[in-house]
C-alpha cells in the first residue's frame, strides 16, 4: 500500500466509523466504535514503516483559478506526522475503549441513557479531524481539518445539553479557538499574497519583517488552541464535558493542535530570529506561572489536571523557543513531552473519570480513602502524577530533563528558564502529592463507600496507559531523532 492509500485510509476508518456509529444502536454501535479506532492505530503503524524510510509528500491537487498557487491538496507523512498520529490514534482508541463503560447507565456521576451515537460521531470524527491536521502538506489543508477540531470540541464540550453550564463552556472554546483560527487565516492570506504559495516552506520565502509578523500571527493561532495565556480560561471550563472527551481534547488531541502548528512552523521556517523565540518562551512561563498559581485553588480534580495541561503545553511551547535559540537538545525533549504528557495526563484524566464513574465524585474535599476500594484507580493517578511532574522512571521524566538541560546548555537567559523550570516542577509535584494523598489515603469517605462493580475496558485503558508512561521514550525518541 503506497503512501497516499494509507493516507487515505487513515482518514476514511475513523470517518466510516462515525457515520456507522450514529446510526447503529446498541452493542453494534460500541463494536464499531472500538474497531474502527483501532483500526486507525493499526494503519497508524503501518505508516510508520513508510516513514523509516524517509519522509513522503504527495501534492494532489491545485486551484486552476489561483495562478502559480501550486498544489495546496495532498499528503505529509514524516517523522513528525508520524509522531502526531500515533499519539492521536493510540490515545483516541484507548479513550474509545475506556467510553464502553464508562458512557452507560452505571455511571454514578453522569448515568448516559441516550445520546451515545451523537458522543461516538464527534469522538470519531474528531479522530479523523486530528488525523487531517497531522497529515497536511500545506497551511491551507491544515486550516480546513484545524476548523474542524474547532466544531467538533464545541459539539463534545457541550455534550450534556440540558446543563447550562456545558452549553456555555462549549460556546466559549469554540468562540476563544475560533479567534485564533482567524489568526491563523490571516496568516495563511499574508503568505499566499506575498509568496503564491501555501507551503509550509514558503515562510522562507518571505522578507524578515514579513515573515516575523506572519510566525507571530501563526503563535497567536496556537497559543489559542493550546490554552495559553491570555486565551487560557476556555480549557478549565471546558471540563463540563465528559472525563474521555477531556482525556482526549485536553490532553492527547485538539490542544496538543496548537504545539503540533508551532512545532511544524518554527522547523519548517528556521532559521527564525532571535525576539520570536524570546516571545515564545517568555509567553510560555508566564503561562506557568499563571497555571502553577491557580493550583491551589481547584476543589474539582478536573480543573486541576486542566490547569497541570495547561502548564505542560507550555513547556513545550519553552521548547520550541529554546530551538530557535539553537538548542536542539530542548526541541528533542518538546516534541518528546508531546507523547509522555499524552500518555501521563491521559491517564490522570481516566482515573478520575473512574473516581467519578464509582463514587460520583470529582471533589478532592469530598474524596479519601479510595486506594482501599479502587486499587488499579489509586495507581494510575500516582503514575499518572509521577509521569507529568518528571519523577523516573516515568516518561516525563526524560522530556522534562531534556527541555531542562537544553536551556542550561544555551546558558545565560536559558539558565533562568532552566532554573524557573526545576522550580515548577518541585512544585507541581509537592501538590500533585499531596492532592493523591488526600483523595486516595486515609479512611474511605461516604463518596468512596459506595464504590463497587467492575468496568473492564476503563480497566484495561488504565493498564495500557500505566505501562505507556514507562515506555513510550522507547518508541517516541527514534521517530524524534529521524526529525531534521
């Protein structure tokens, strides 16, 4: 199968999964789900044979009526396509799976009676819709399936209609995501007037003032799809949708979008000059910072992991500046803290949708005690928590020594980020603790005493994450060290 069938491919199993899924009812309808999700994995690993072998691009169509226009269609598939689609593919399959049990009627936080085929649509879809932003070989493909993540968080956020407040959270990611999609459009005109192309490449193309102005118009784009200040506030809201579509939007997906622009643009346009990288940085910790002060006064553990995300995005954001400073040390351990933060929020995310799923609850006040009822639940969260904050063996560990190190190398200015980084992640451990503590410690709360049943596929989606959060260096380091 040659690269443009399995390009194709990907995007019609999630699709046909999702036309089935609204329609079918029933078992049928989870059966669908499940295989189609994980047939997109599957083909997903296909792939990745053909990008040992060196990246492909295939351009497939024009606009006649656009002279000199070029080809603005086709396929991308390179080793950070690749590292994109695994991340959107393994983590949206694991999600399907743990959404078996947990959208069902033994849900004691949210019992799901009726619109199951409109959730497995618009999971599905969206899958398709990432896997469409992953594989663009031009701004212009990638502004079409980057709308679509837009519509498809704002129908999944908003998924329990009758509550006000899920209405009005969708409503304002969809509103707050959109401003930066115009961002993001005027950038695309910008370059299309000035170079008749919508090549990543054609950044280079442009005069250095030009092309400053368009990287910026292009970071406001993704600092609004990955939740970064000041567009930040749309993400802890956002948690009034069901804990996989936060589990898969709010940590593997559509904010995962925004990094996945930056990342594509500053590689496919450097050299980029110094004051861009600076702003890049110095937005990401101000971010931080923003997201570490907010810990301390989430009650709700979802808001708290929304925040933690929100912070973790902005390492990468750190990164990515750190690049251009010329640390490629740091751009390893971004793109590298692009699959262990998918896997270890991924994973918090889930074990506090089974929290909610057994006793109802998303309260650190309301919760303790629950390692006595709810073992596997007690130690995904801590391995989950270990992930994110950098303890080893985990994951997050490696990324996080490696962003660390990058800007200690650089020296100077990079030192302090350095420094400010070691800092925060003392920090979010000390709380990520001490939050673990008080839920999954102690005598069981009345929450907790009514724990009880069996929900094998969240089970299993809890197992695969908790051994990914050891792993996935193994797999993600190669494919990032094939990035040029």
């Amino acid at each position: 199968m040659g690269v443009a069938e399995l390009c194709l491919v990907l995007l019609a199993v999630p699709l046909t999964g999702a036309c089935l899924a609204a329609v079918l009812g029933g078992r049928a309808r989870e059966v669908v789900a499940v295989v189609s999700s994980f047939g997109s994995l599957v083909v997903t690993l296909l792939a990745g044979q053909k990008v040992s072998l060196g990246p492909a691009k295939l351009e497939l169509a024009r606009l006649p009526w656009l002279p000199g226009s070029g080809n603005f269609l086709g396929f991308l598939l390179d080793p950070l396509t690749f590292l994109m689609l695994l991340v959107i593919t393994l983590i949206g399959f694991l999600v399907i799976l743990y959404s078996v049990n947990y959208m069902s009627p033994a849900n004691v936080e949210h019992p799901s009676t009726d619109g199951r085929g409109r959730y497995y649509f618009w999971m599905l879809f969206f899958i398709c819709s990432m896997i469409g932003v992953a594989i663009s070989p031009s701004f212009f493909q990638l502004f079409i399936f980057w709308e679509l993540t837009t519509l498809c968080s704002w129908m999944l956020i908003s998924f329990y209609q009758k509550e006000e407040k899920a209405l009005k959270a969708g409503f304002k990611a969809l509103i707050m995501t959109h401003v930066g999609g115009l961002f993001l459009m005027t950038a695309i005109v910008l370059l299309f007037i000035n170079t008749g192309s919508f090549e990543f490449s054609a950044l280079n193309q442009l005069s250095p003032a030009l092309k400053t102005g368009v990287l910026v118009l292009i970071l406001v784009a993704a600092w609004a799809k990955a939740a970064q200040v000041p567009f930040y506030t749309w993400l802890p809201d956002a948690m009034e949708a069901p804990t996989p579509v936060s589990a898969y939007l709010h940590a593997a997906a559509m904010v995962k979008a925004g990094v996945y622009l930056a990342a594509r643009t500053l590689i496919s346009s450097y050299p980029v000059g110094y004051p861009v990288g600076l702003m890049v940085a110095i937005m990401a910790m101000v971010t931080m910072a923003v997201g570490v002060f907010l810990f301390f006064y989430q009650d709700d553990l979802k808001r708290l992991l929304a925040l933690s995300t929100i912070t973790h995005l902005a390492y990468i954001f750190l990164a990515l500046g750190l690049a251009v400073f010329g640390s490629t040390t740091a751009l390893k351990g971004g793109l590298l803290h692009i699959a262990a933060h998918a896997c270890g929020k991924g994973l918090l995310f889930l074990s506090v949708g089974a929290l909610g799923y057994f006793t109802g609850s998303r309260k650190i006040s309301e919760l303790s005690g629950a390692l006595s009822r709810l073992p596997l639940v007690g130690l995904a969260f801590f391995v989950g928590a270990f992930t994110v904050t950098g303890v080893p063996p985990f994951a997050g560990f490696w990324s996080k020594f490696l962003i660390i190190t990058g800007a200690l190398e650089l020296g100077g200015v990079g030192t302090l980020f350095g420094v400010l980084l070691l800092i925060e992640s003392v920090i979010a451990f000390a709380w990520f603790l001490w939050v673990g503590q008080k839920v999954f410690l102690g005598a069981p709360s009345p929450a907790v005493e009514r724990a009880s049943g069996r929900a094998p596929g969240m089970e299993i989606a809890l197992v695969v994450l908790i051994i990914l959060c050891l792993v996935i260096p193994l797999v993600a380091l190669p494919i990032i060290g094939l990035i040029g």
